[in-house]
C-alpha cells in the first residue's frame, strides 16, 4: 500500500491527478546520464562520475545544482538545450513498466490527467505515443527546473478544480516544493531520480512503489 505520510487534504476526494514526466512516468534517467557529460561541457559545469550517481540521488534538486556548479541564469538554457537532444532520441526513451496500465486505467475511472513538465509538449507525446497522450486532458510543459508552481496554477485553473482536490505526482524535491507552494497534495515515486530518504525527508502526502499504488490511493480518496 502506499504509504500517506502527511494527512493534510486527506479528507478531500482527488479529481486530478498532475504527473510529471521524466522519471515519472518516462525512463529517461539512463539516456540523460549517456548525455549528461555532453552538456556539462557544452555549459561548462561539473560532469558527474559514475561513483557520483548515487550520493546525488541523496540530495535536493536545488543542492544538485548546487554541487554541479551551475549558475541560475544558465538553467533554461540547459532546459532548453536538454529538450532538443531529447527530442532527437525519443526513440530511445521508454516509459517505466506499468505505465500504460496506470493511464488507461486512471483515466477510465473519471479522474482528471495533466501532465506538468521541464521537457516539451511534442516529446512527452512522442515517447507517450498516441494512444497513451490521448489520455492527458492538459498539457503544461516547457516549465523551467523550478517553475513549476506557475504551471500547476494555470492548470487548475483552466481545469476548474481546487488545490484540494488535485494530486501532484513526481520524483524530485522540487515536484514536492512546487505542489506545497500551490497547496496540493503531493505525491512521490520511488522509482525515479530522488532517493526514498530524501524524498522522505520532505514528508510527502504518499510514497509510492508501484503504478498500483497509485491506483489505489486515488481509488481510496475519490468518494
């Protein structure tokens, strides 16, 4: 079961689920890391070694940055940048096992889907595919690494429904700080970038280790 570590909303039923993407729902974590030296080079920050890759899983997004010595004005440039390179690998970039169960089956139970993301609209789509992006009712993405308040914002509103009915869903820190500022749940997976221990850490509403247990959480919260 998954496991809520933070009652707050925990009364209110979930009418939309906001997912992010990579690490998420997509498998991107090996392919960024066969690029990551490339553009470390290319904006001169420091490249992360292999016996690196683990202790950073232990840390904050923003104390990743940090640590990889990238100045904040550079951050939508590399966003950008990163999208491109994705864009011209999608093909390369699988979604985690259970994926498709999860939309398809979230989505025919009512539940509202958006999907909020640094990466690009047309690549969500295109390592989605058409029948699993039919599923997202709305996209906002292009977001920048830590601009992803403004966007679940804009999302419900354009949806119509309160911070309270909604969950934000993600695999980094900076998904829980961003759900926190706009007064939603937030939710986190444990298999993507961030680590259980400092996801943990942030005491998220709901820890999840498997597509199921998403299910079944939004299942106990929607009468």
């Amino acid at each position: 079961m998954a496991e809520a570590s933070d009652t707050r909303g925990s009364d209110a039923r979930i009418r939309l689920v906001i997912f992010d993407f990579d690490g998420t729902l997509s498998d991107s974590g090996d392919w960024f890391l066969s690029v990551v030296d490339q553009i470390a080079r290319r904006f001169r920050f420091r490249t992360v070694q292999p016996d690196e890759v683990e202790m950073l899983r232990h840390r904050s997004s923003r104390e990743v940055i940090d640590f990889l010595g990238i100045s904040r004005w550079k951050l939508p440039l590399i966003a950008r940048h990163t999208r491109k390179l994705v864009g011209l690998n999608a093909h390369r970039i699988a979604l985690f096992p259970g994926t498709p169960d999860l939309l398809e089956r979230l989505s025919g139970t009512g539940v509202r889907i958006a999907l909020v993301t640094s990466n690009s609209e047309s690549n969500a789509r295109k390592i989605l595919r058409p029948d699993l992006a039919a599923r997202i009712d709305f996209y906002a993405c292009g977001s920048s690494l830590f601009g992803k308040a403004p966007k679940f914002r804009k999302v419900l509103k354009k949806m119509g429904i309160p911070a309270s009915e909604a969950l934000a869903i993600g695999d980094e820190t900076r998904d829980i700080d961003a759900a926190r500022e706009v007064g939603m749940r937030a939710g986190s997976v444990l298999w993507g970038y961030a680590s259980e221990a400092v996801l943990r850490a942030l005491n998220p509403d709901a820890l999840f280790r498997s597509p199921q247990e998403i299910l079944d959480y939004v299942a106990a919260h929607r009468s």
